[in-house]
C-alpha cells in the first residue's frame, strides 16, 4: 500500500474514532480479566494485586499502539514527533513548570470535585502501599508514572492528536483534552485531566515533539508517589499553594508560545497540507461520529458503574 493510502487511512476520522473504541474496548477486557484472576489477592497482598492490575492498562496501550505504529511507521509527519532534536530545549524546561504549576496549582480539584459531588473515595490506593517501602516505590514509579507516562502520551499525544491534526487548534485541543480526561474513568479526574490534556497537546502541538509531554506526565505522577514515600504531606488546598502553582502553570503557558513561536505550527501545517485530498475536506470533530462517540459513552458508563 503506498504512502498516501496509508496517510489517508491513517487520517481517516471513523478510523481515528475506531482507533479509540479499540483501545477503550481492550483496556477494559484486559483490566476486568485481570481484576478476575487477581481478585484473591485483593485480601491477602493487595499491593500486588494493584501492580497487576495497573499494568493491563499499559499492557492495552502497548498492543494497540504496536499495531499502530507498525501500519504508519512510514509517516513522516507522525515520525517527526519522536525525533529528540526536533523542539526546542526550553520545552523541557516548560514541561517541568506544567507538571508543577498542575500538581501544586490545580491538584485540590480532585477533592473538591469529590467532595461536591459526594464521590466517595476508595478505602485504598496504591500510595497507601509506597509509604517508606523501597520496592514497592520502585515498582509503582515503573507501573504508575513511567508507563502511563510512555503510552498514554504515545496513543493521546502521539497517534490520536496527530491525526486530527488538519483541524483548527480549539476543537483539536477539546477533542484530545475530553478523550485524555475520559480514558481515566473517573469522575473525580474529569476536571483536572481534561486541563491537563489539553496543556499537554498544546507542548506537543507548539513545541513539535513528544518528549517534554512524556516528562510532565512522569513528574506528576511521581512527585506523587515520592512525597508519599518520604512521608511529606502537602496541603493543595493551601491559598499559597494554589496562588504559586497557577502562577507557576500561567508562566510555562506564556513560555510555550514566546519559545516556539509560529515556527512549528507552520511546519506542521506544511507537512499536513501535503496529505489533504483534492477536496481540501477539513477532518472537524467528525471524530466522534460515530466512533468517538461510542468510545466516549463507554467511558462514561464505566464512570457510572464505579461511583454506585
């Protein structure tokens, strides 16, 4: 098949759609068989039993992504995003200040979303596990911020982000932002997930590479699980907290467009007008039609069944 076929199903909105059904639909086969199989260990070693289960997910990610990955391997504009000389230096600077300004700025929105919406929290958590425990803070910083911080920015940042990447910067940021937010199943993230997913497009969509989405991503998860070994409490909540994090997440916003400029988002439409057809069709959010709608009622549903 040759290079425009290629990029033409690549670009395709049902298959975009259809991509993430796929990967909706074998992250939650995955991860109920695995809570199946794993279910005795609930009781008896629970850490273990939140390890398993936290790999299906990267275990999902992996495989639909290496079936991706394989099929548009020759996609010059999808390759341009994991080449490591292809962003700026600064970008990486930025990506820590996002992770920062996001975790100390806006990490009271979980609770607060919670607590308004009377979501009661689970009985435990996988940090609950990491306290002063060497291996267990080892394995959950492979598990819970290495892995998730590789695929789900490969899949919602790398293949799912470009290939809407023809369309205007404010529905394509919505679109990554709202399926990034919907992905975690919970409500209780839906607010903050949704603001940092679509942060994390705009690094990748200015900034012209994936990497500096991959290192912010890490760094919130693994601040997380860090200060809960060390046994530091931060209280998100504090006025002095949320005044520095959003003035620390204002900052690396501000950076983000001084930095790049317009350079990358003209290469990128330069690189993307070359694979439109005749037509000049615009992608929209036809995205959701009617896949993305599908996958995004799935993720709502099971939203719904782990509240009840």
């Amino acid at each position: 098949m040759g290079d425009y076929k290629k990029n033409q199903i690549e670009n395709s909105p049902s298959n975009v759609g259809l991509l993430y059904v796929i990967m909706i639909a074998s992250s939650l086969i995955l991860s109920v068989s695995c809570g199946f199989i794993t279910q005795p260990l609930a009781k008896t070693n629970g850490f273990l039993y939140y390890l398993i289960n936290g790999l299906s997910s990267s275990i999902s990610l992996f495989a639909v992504l290496s079936v991706y990955f394989n099929f548009v391997k020759k996609c010059t504009p999808f390759k341009r995003l994991f080449s490591l000389n292809k962003t700026n230096p600064l970008n990486y600077v930025i990506a820590f200040l996002i992770a920062g300004g996001m975790m100390f700025g806006l990490g009271f929105i979980n609770g607060l979303f919670a607590d308004l919406f009377n979501i009661p929290a689970p009985e435990t958590t996988i940090t609950d596990f990491v306290h002063g425990n060497a291996l267990a803070y080892v394995l959950s910083v492979i598990v819970f911020a290495l892995l998730p911080a590789v695929f789900e920015e490969c899949f919602f940042r790398g293949a799912i982000a470009n290939a809407i990447d023809n369309e205007k910067i404010v529905p394509a940021t919505i679109t990554v932002a709202l399926i990034f937010a919907l992905y975690h199943f919970s409500f209780t993230q839906l607010i903050y997930q949704a603001i940092y997913g679509a942060i994390l497009y705009l690094l990748v969509k200015k900034g012209g590479s994936i990497f500096p989405c991959m290192i912010a991503h890490f760094l919130n998860n693994f601040t997380i699980l860090t200060l809960e070994f060390i046994g530091v409490e931060i209280n998100l909540y504090s006025p002095w907290c949320i005044c520095f994090g959003i003035l620390s997440l204002a900052i690396s916003i501000a950076l983000l467009f001084i930095v790049n400029g317009k350079k990358n988002s003209e290469k990128v439409s330069t690189e993307k007008d070359s694979k439109k057809d005749t037509k000049g069709e615009k992608q929209g959010l036809k995205f959701w039609v009617p896949y993305g709608i599908l996958g995004a009622l799935v993720c709502i549903a099971v939203a719904i069944l782990g509240v009840i």
